[in-house]
C-alpha cells in the first residue's frame, strides 16, 4: 500500500462508474486516500459523516440527482474548509467564470491530460493542508494569549480577569495600570484575542524605549527624504496595526509634543507621516498600559488631561503579586516545568521551605521577579528539588518580611547562614565564594570547617 502524500482524503464525486474506478485508482497511485460516490445525494452523506477527513472534493459537473454547481454552492456552505475541483465534457466559459466566483478551487474539461488534472489536485491538496495548520496556529495562539492561560484564582486577579473578558469584545479603548512586571501585556494579548480583531495584526510599542524622534517616527512612519536618512519610504506602527490591534505599554512616557498628535489620532482615526501631506485613514484598536499613576499625572500637568481621558475610557487594574500571595504555588509550579524542561529536567518539585519562603516574599519585580529568581533557582539546583539554598541573598534578611526578629541573631549564626548561602549560590566553587564575600580562600576554609559546611557542594 503507497504511503499517504495528505492526512487527508479526496472525493470523487460521478455517476459513469467506470470512468470513477480509473480515475481512482489513478489518484491512489498518485498516493491519495479516495473515497467515491456516483451521486450528490450520497457524496453529501459521506461528507456528513467524514467531514474533518475530507480535504477536497473532486466533482462531475452533471450528476443524475443534482448540478456540480449546486453541489459546490452546497459544500462551501457547509464545509468551507474544503476544496472543490469541478470537473466538465462541455464546459463553457461562464460556467468556469460563475464556479469560480462561488469558490471553487478549478475549472476543468474531461478529456485533457491526467498530468492537467493530477497536478490541480497536487495544490489544492497543498491550500487544504496550509489552511489547516493556519487554523491550528491560530487556535494555539488564542490558547496562549486567552484570558485562561493567566495563572490564577485570586480575587484580586479574578476581578481583573472579569472586566477584561466584559471589554474585550468590544471596539473601546483600554487603559492597563499596574506595576512593572504584573503581567499587562499578557491582558492586552488577551483582550485582542477575545475580540473580533484576532487573527488581525497585533502590534505593540514601549513609549519609555525611544527617545521623542525615533519614537513620532515608530508610530507615524515618514516619507522618504523626511530627514536625512529616510531613504525610503517606512510604515509606522499606526500604519501596520491597521483592522488591527495597537498596545503601547508606558504611555506616561510619551514626549508631550507627541501627546497632541496622539490625540488626533484616536479622534480621528487619521494621522499624516512625517514629511507627507496627505492623512492616512486607519481602524485600529487602541490598548494602552502605565505603571504611573495618570489621573495624577494629569492633575499635575506632566500628561494631557484631554489624552488622559481618550485613553481611560475603560480601566483594568492588574494587581501586584502581593495583593494575589494565594497564586504564587501556581506560578511558581509552572515557572518549574518551563525551566526544568530547557535546564535541568530533573527538577519537579518545591519543597516547602522554598514554597514560605517565596510567599513571605514582598516581590516589589511582581511575577517578572518571580519568573526570574524560578530561573536562576533551577540553574543552581542538583537533584529533583528547589530547596531554599538556591535562593538569592535577598531572600534571607536579618529581619523576617513581617518585622519579627529572628530567634537566632548572633553574629556567628548570621555569618554561618550567609556563608552558606553564597556557597549555594556558587554551586560550591570556593574561590568564588571567597571573592564574593571579600575574604581570603584560607579564611573560607577555616569558617567552612568552624562552621560545619563541608557538606556544601
């Protein structure tokens, strides 16, 4: 039996029984799965039940029950996904035009050459298959960025959680405020993907990265011969992000001369490229994210009142990590399996200690922080456990993160803790111990052996 060239399956769809056979048999050899039919009436049927299997339709125009193109109409209305060749011994010039404006794949005449009609199956094979993995693509994508992949079942994040999923299907705009690291990008990815603007161009721009004129001219492009150096002409983001989504994270960055011309923007929908005349019209959805606080900043003059309240229209507030303590298991399990997976699968699990000491934690960095001491945490570690020993010096502090003295506080104690953890923290190495703690290789040793810590490795 010849290996399958599609997962896929071809229907051949015609009422002269013999002329099917050799067809088939021809399109097995080709190395195509073949399931056939004399009427439309059974094709329909089979389709029904083989839906997901069948990839394109191969059709007699004239049928004893129906007409090729009744079929098609039929098929593209119902399953969309497939493709239809429709096959004719008298076929015209209008038929092949009107087929092809209903959505057929091609057109052709009985009796030309089987290389003709073996290769127009071969690319309607290759369309059926490339939209196949679109949508695949897509739907992972969706996964990815939907409002459940954000870790979380606090009532801090739920409540964030809900007036996204309620704006989100909607054209408004959005304004995120948060601290750094709490994760706004992954509510604007998600606010774009449960909107009717998915699969459309998501595009987004961090206002704090660019000085004013590289930044006027990320946004709004320019013409070529705008400015020494613009030798071509450039689209901006505006531009680009067109049907659309646009996020500019740290908007309370944006220069003030660049504030006005943003603002005609969203009024609008228009805005002119540097050294050019002419406005260019562009829809696109605006979701923009501050880690200031804006009604502030307005109030005080350092940001336009007017773009302020262009901007606010609907405000989600992502909590900090210490407001949702309650999902810090969670992310932190998840940050395990991403990192174990690339650096050290034998990592799998947390132990307590690790787990209190990260929940006592007052994370100023948000989940940013987290994800990156989980990182450096799986680096270090040997075994199949995070213990403590691998966290950072910041996570031991004379003082516990609630005030309390700790019971042990003498200096000996204190210099056996650190030393010990920096020896983790350098897996061991003597030397670098040594250099970091600013004292002499003899001298380690002799703590080392004061203090017991010759197990460190």
């Amino acid at each position: 039996m010849l290996m399958a060239k599609y997962p896929g399956e071809l229907l051949l769809i015609d009422d002269e029984e013999r002329l099917r056979h050799v067809l088939g048999r021809v399109l097995e050899l080709e190395g195509y799965h073949v399931r056939q039919a004399a009427t439309a009436h059974a094709a329909l049927e089979m389709l029904q039940q083989h839906a997901q299997d069948v990839w394109v339709v191969l059709s007699d125009v004239k049928l004893p029950d129906d007409h090729g193109l009744n079929v098609l109409q039929k098929v593209k209305q119902k399953y969309p996904q497939a493709e239809v060749i429709l096959m004719t011994a008298y076929g015209t010039i209008q038929d092949g035009v009107t087929a092809m404006k209903m959505g057929a794949f091609d057109y052709l005449t009985k009796g030309d050459s089987d290389d003709q009609l073996l290769v127009v199956v071969e690319r309607a094979m290759e369309k059926a298959s490339l939209q196949r993995r679109i949508r695949e693509l897509e739907k992972q994508v969706g996964v990815k960025y939907s409002l459940d992949s954000i870790l979380g079942t606090s009532p801090a994040l739920r409540q964030a959680k809900d007036l996204t999923a309620k704006v989100a299907p909607t054209d408004s705009t959005v304004l995120l405020e948060g601290e750094t690291g709490t994760g706004k990008e992954l509510f604007a990815q998600a606010i774009h993907q449960a909107s009717t603007r998915r699969g459309k161009p998501f595009l987004a721009l961090n206002c704090s990265a660019f000085p004013k004129d590289l930044l006027e001219s990320e946004l709004f492009g320019y013409k070529k011969g705008a400015f020494t150096g613009a030798m071509t002409d450039k689209k901006g983001l505006l531009e680009e992000a067109h049907t659309g989504t646009l996020f500019l994270d740290e908007v309370g960055e944006m220069p003030a001369e660049l504030q006005a011309k943003f603002l005609r923007v969203l009024e609008t929908q228009t805005f002119t490229k540097l050294g050019d005349t002419k406005p260019i019209q562009v829809n696109l959805r605006l979701v923009a994210a501050t880690n200031r606080d804006m009604a502030a900043e307005a109030e005080a003059g350092h940001f336009r009142p007017d773009l302020y309240y262009r901007l606010s229209v609907f405000k989600v507030r992502v909590p900090t990590l210490r407001e949702r303590k309650e999902d810090i298991p969670t992310l932190a399990k998840y940050f395990l399996q991403v990192f174990a997976a690339k650096l050290n699968p034998r990592l799998q699990h947390l132990s307590p200690e690790f787990m209190q000491k990260l929940q006592a934690y007052p994370w100023k960095g948000n989940i940013r922080e987290l994800k990156n001491v989980l990182e450096r945490a799986v680096i270090l570690a040997e075994g199949d456990t995070l213990t403590p020993d691998f966290l950072p010096a910041e996570f031991w502090p004379l003082n516990t993160a609630a005030g309390a003295v700790e019971s042990d506080t003498a200096l000996s104690t204190v210099e056996k803790n650190h030393i010990r953890k920096i020896l983790a923290q350098t897996s061991g190495n003597k030397t670098e111990t040594a250099r970091l703690l600013h004292i002499g290789l003899t001298t380690l040793y002799r703590k080392i052996q004061e203090y017991g810590l010759g197990d460190v490795h």
